[in-house]
C-alpha cells in the first residue's frame, strides 16, 4: 500500500482533519518546539525577502517561520488542497503568511527568487527526494538558505519492550504511512546531488512521554489494520486505551530521532 501521505485529499476529509490535528499536535510539543527554533534561529531574513516551506500541511511551521521573518513574506505551499484549506482557517494566521496548492517539484517561482526554503517531514513521504531538493534549489538566492528537517521512522519506537503491541504501531506506521523510512541517512548525499552546499547537519531527539503526539502511530495505524483486516475494532481501541493508560501511570516512552541539514546555495 503506498503513503497515504502522497495524497491526502484522496482519503477524505475526515483524514484531511485528522492528518491537520495530528500535525499541529506534535508542532505544539515542547520538544517539537525547541527543535524548530534551533533551525530558524540559523537562518537569516533580509528585509522584504520571500520565504517559503514545500509541505506546509497544517501550516504550524510557517507560522512559527512568519514570526521569525517579520519583515519579509512567508508562502506555506502544499498539494493538498484540503490541508491548506485546514491552514488558512487558522486563528493565529500572521498577515505576512500566505498559503498556495502547488508541488515541491514544480514551484511558481523565478529563479533565485527565494531566500530561504523550509522542507519539515517532506521528503520522507515522497517517491524522489531529489527533484524537490533540485527545485528548491533552483528558486534560492545565492546564499540562501534549504532546512530539511525530517524524522528517522526506521528507528522511532514507542515500546517499552520486546513484542510491546503499542511498538509494533510505531513499526507498523513507519512500513505503512512513511515512503523511505530510511531517508535521513541518505539526505546528505542527495543534498549534494542536487548542487547545494551542506553546512550543517545533526539528529535532535524527540521524546514523547506526555500528551498525543505518539497517538498518530496508534491511532492512525489502528484504523489503517482495521481497515485491512488485519485486527478488529476492538483491538485498535484497545490500544488507544492503553496508550492513555501509560500516559496515566506515567510509563508512555516515545523515541523519535530528527534530522536537520541546512544547506546554501552558493
């Protein structure tokens, strides 16, 4: 089964909403937070200059990159109609935000007309990282600035031990919802494929013991089993209630790795 995440709206609007509400979850997560700033902190915003991130979803890291380029303007691009329709009804959109449908591999704009291009758990869900990462290179300034900052779901585990149910959610997520989990360890080269130059990259770690953040391994790979067959309905809600539980008697334990590679073109 390809990622659902390839092409939202052709699961509905209920999924439309849930993927929405699942990414402005973990955006809220202090974790998710501090690993945001740390990037958009790196990066520098000229006056008047256009800022853009491909796969925009829910829109929760363009605004937070809205506040940080002030005096520019910020352009959440997705090719999700509905998702960007789930953005632009946000209450704390900034007036500097715009939002656009369009795809990462063939963006509306000039050459060298971007200074800076924001990619946050994109191109793990793509069949071909480097047409993205050749198009984003294709808008940036000289000396602007890619931030690719994506999860490693070939090692995020929400299990606390061997044949953990909850676990195999986690597994069961990163096979079913994710296109290359093993993408983070390739991103350095195909950043190179595609002309840009590396000047920094690192893993953060997001850990997730509190709150619905880890729900989306449950959650959405619950339903997914369900809908295959595979478990019935009680199973899945089941697991729902035990990862409240954990929450509850304080054993939830969520190990997401991120990576952050920025990169200029020079």
């Amino acid at each position: 089964m390809s990622d659902p995440f390839q092409d939202v709206d052709a699961r509905g609007a209920e999924f439309i909403k849930t993927v929405g509400d699942a990414l402005e979850t973990r955006a809220a997560e202090p974790a998710m937070q501090e690993i945001v700033d740390s990037y958009l902190a790196e990066l520098t915003y000229p006056d008047g200059g256009l800022h853009i991130e491909i796969g925009a979803g829910s829109g929760a890291i363009a605004r937070k990159l809205a506040t940080y380029a002030h005096n520019g303007q910020v352009l959440a691009s997705d090719m999700s109609p509905g998702l960007i329709a789930y953005a632009k009804a946000h209450k704390d959109n900034p007036e500097n935000l715009n939002f656009e449908v369009s795809e990462g591999r063939a963006l509306p704009h000039a050459d060298a007309s971007v200074e800076n291009v924001v990619m946050h758990t994109v191109l793990s869900h793509v069949p071909d990282p480097s047409v993205l990462l050749t198009e984003a290179a294709r808008v940036l300034k000289p000396g602007g600035a890619l931030v690719v900052c994506d999860a490693d779901f070939a090692k995020a585990s929400i299990g606390n031990a061997f044949a953990d149910p909850l676990g195999a959610c986690a597994q069961y997520f990163a096979e079913h919802f994710v296109t290359d989990k093993f993408l983070v360890g390739k991103l350095r080269d195909l950043i190179a494929q595609s002309g840009l130059e590396l000047a920094s990259f690192r893993v953060a770690i997001r850990i997730i013991t509190e709150g619905q953040g880890g729900m989306t391994f449950v959650g959405m790979g619950g339903k997914m089993m369900v809908e295959q067959g595979l478990i019935g309905k009680e199973l899945a809600d089941a697991l729902i209630a035990e990862y409240d539980r954990r929450i509850e008697n304080g054993s939830l334990y969520g190990f997401v790795p991120f990576a952050i590679a920025i990169a200029h073109r020079v």
